[in-house]
C-alpha cells in the first residue's frame, strides 16, 4: 500500500485519515497512515494550540496534517455578528417549533453550546494557519476549493504540500491551475460536503484531468479491497473520514450517536443542506427530514444554516434526542458495525488489500497461459 506520494511523505500505507479527533489523527499516524487533523471547530487559537501540542506528543515523531476550510476568495470586513443578523425570524422560529415537538430542553443557564460553524470565515482559519505553521504539519488541505494563493505560497515555502478536495473535473482543474500539489477526488458517497459523481466514475477522471499531479480517492471506501480498486484507477492513495468515527479512540459527543451509526446500512445517509446549508451526507434523521420537506422554509445558504442550527444541535446531541439525533457520514456507514481501534481498523485494511491484490494477481497469472 505504497505509492510515489507516500513514499515522499514517509508514510508507511497511503492511507490519509481525515478526522476532528486529535487521538484518532494520532492513531492513524502511528499505524503508518497519514493523520489528518479537521480544523473547522476551533474557533480559538489557544484550543487549536492544545491538540497540537497533544499530538506532538503521542505521534511518536510520524507526519501528520491539517485540514481547513476558507474561501479562495476574500470577503473583508464580515463579521459573524454580521452574518447572524442576515438570518429570517421565520427560520429561527422553525427551529424552535421543531425543537419544541420533540421536547429537546433548553441548556443550562449560562452554559455554553457547542462548537459553532465559523471556520470558514476568512479571518477564524488564517488563525488557525498561524498556529499550525509553528508546527510541523507536512500537509495543508482545504475543502472548500483551493486555498488562496497567498496562503499556498506560505505552505510551499515551509516545505508543506497542499490538498483541494473536488467533487468533478472542473474542479480538479481549477486545483492544479490554482499550484495545488494533491487533489482529492471526493465522490458522491462521501460523509460530509459532497457532490453528485460517485467514486468509481470521478477518480479516473479527475486522475485524466490533473496528471501527473498525485490524485487521491475518497468516498465509500471502507476496506482494502476498496483501496485496491482506488490504485487501479489511478489513484496515489486514499482519503478516509467516516470509518474512523466508530474508532476506540474518537469522542463523538453522544453513546446513542455511536449505536446508531453501528447499526446503520449504507442505504440510511442522505445528502441534505440540514446543517450547512450546502448539500452533505449524513445520517438521514426527522431532523434532516424536516429541513428537506418542501412544505417547510428550507435551509438558508452557507454560512447562514450552519450558525443557525449550531445551538440546536448541541442540544439534541446533549440530550440524545434519538429523532433527529444524527451526523455527517458517508455510505460506507453500513461497513461500520463494530467498535475497533485504529490499529485493528488497518490491520483489516492491510489485509484486504493484499487478499485483493493475490486475486488480481491470480487473474492476470491465468489470463497470462492462455
């Protein structure tokens, strides 16, 4: 599970692990895959600072990453107050009548809600790269397109490779024009922001599209068996998120939370604007319902969704309000039926891949005598 990419990296499998859990990034880098820290909930410097400075420590001297989210273009002078204000009364009142018929209660007096959707403004993620370029990250992705050229001239210059995830062609183009060094070629079964080509045909194209830029595949890949498929189609590694949420080893907020991602099928995800207002996968729940129902007011764009339902998700996550209790996944959901560490998790990668690759071997091996 080796490539050209990953042998510049140092990395022992091409496996790129995306999660929001220092300890997950962590695992994933001991085990010989590439960790990839999510930067979009810290909002303050000093937390961001505190996760680095924790894996630092636990991942044994192993590259690691960080992944934001910024526009590559500016827009000066917009303040989350600004955008609070932009949001209708009337979907503030959605929320709180759709809270209401499930019962969800308010939090404590005083008590502060969860991590708010703010890292993609302009100003919260160039804090975020202050912090992270004090540290030696190896690589700096960005899923909201690429990351402006300032910010990939400051990447390069301290020896950082940079990522863009894209969901078609076009946008893998625009990546490789923008100086980008990695694309991720995002199908349409990813957890999360995702767009609407499935894996198996976006890989190849993208692969086409950007050569010989390295190509990364992400989206329903699960096990080394899929991981082998990714190489044959022209990838140089893969780009895993929701696996590693049923991790030993990660702190999703909610027990309940893990027993239904455990119990889900790939059938039970739904790319929704629920809860940023632009299409994402995740666990279709009453609440995704809710907000998909064309009888209702329907999400508000990016960013207006994400700051207007941050406190109500907080809420149902506390309280485990099995409704409409529900996370960004992706379709391999249904492979997830066990809680594993990230160690067991690539030994069955490692597996997979290599009882894939004997068949393939054993094909060609037979196609060869006749």
């Amino acid at each position: 599970m080796q490539t050209e990419l990953s042998r510049k990296l140092g990395v022992e499998y091409a496996v790129f692990g995306f999660t929001p859990f220092p300890a997950v990034a962590a695992a994933i880098s001991r085990a010989g895959g590439f960790g990839v820290l999510g930067a979009v909930r810290y909002t303050a410097p000093d937390d961001l600072k505190r996760d680095l400075d924790w894996i630092e420590a636990h991942v044994d001297g192993k590259p690691y990453g960080l992944d934001v989210v910024m526009p590559a273009k500016k827009v000066d002078g917009v303040t989350e107050a600004d955008v609070e204000a932009m949001i209708p009364e009337g979907h503030r009142q959605f929320v709180k009548d759709t809270l209401a018929k499930y019962g969800v209660p308010e939090l404590a007096e005083g008590e502060a809600s969860g991590w708010r959707i703010t890292g993609w403004m302009e100003q919260v993620a160039r804090t975020q790269l202050d912090v992270a370029f004090d540290y030696p990250i190896r690589l700096l992705a960005n899923a909201l397109g690429s990351p402006p050229a300032d910010v990939i001239a400051r990447a390069h210059e301290q020896d950082v490779l940079v990522a863009a995830l894209a969901g078609s062609a076009r946008h893998a183009r625009k990546h490789a024009d923008a100086g980008i060094d990695i694309v991720v070629a995002q199908g349409y079964e990813a957890g999360g922001h995702t767009g609407e080509i499935a894996s198996m045909v976006l890989t190849p194209e993208v692969v086409d599209a950007v050569a010989p830029l390295p190509v990364l595949a992400a989206g329903g890949i699960g096990s080394g068996q899929q991981i082998a498929a990714a190489f044959a189609l022209g990838a140089q590694g893969v780009w895993l998120g929701s696996l590693w949420l049923t991790t030993t080893e990660a702190e999703l907020p909610s027990p309940r939370l893990i027993e239904k991602l455990l119990a889900a099928g790939s059938g039970d995800t739904v790319r929704s604007r629920a809860l940023t207002g632009k299409p994402a996968r995740q666990l279709r729940t009453e609440w995704t319902d809710a907000w998909d129902d064309p009888h209702g007011p329907g999400a508000l764009p990016m960013p207006l969704q994400g700051l207007l339902v941050a406190d109500a998700v907080s809420r149902i996550q506390k309280y485990e309000v099995d409704p409409l209790l529900g996370t960004p996944v992706g379709q391999i959901v249904g492979r997830m039926t066990s809680e594993r560490s990230v160690q067991a998790v690539f030994d069955d990668l490692t597996r997979g891949f290599e009882q894939a690759v004997d068949r393939v071997n054993r094909i060609a091996g037979r196609s060869a005598e006749q």
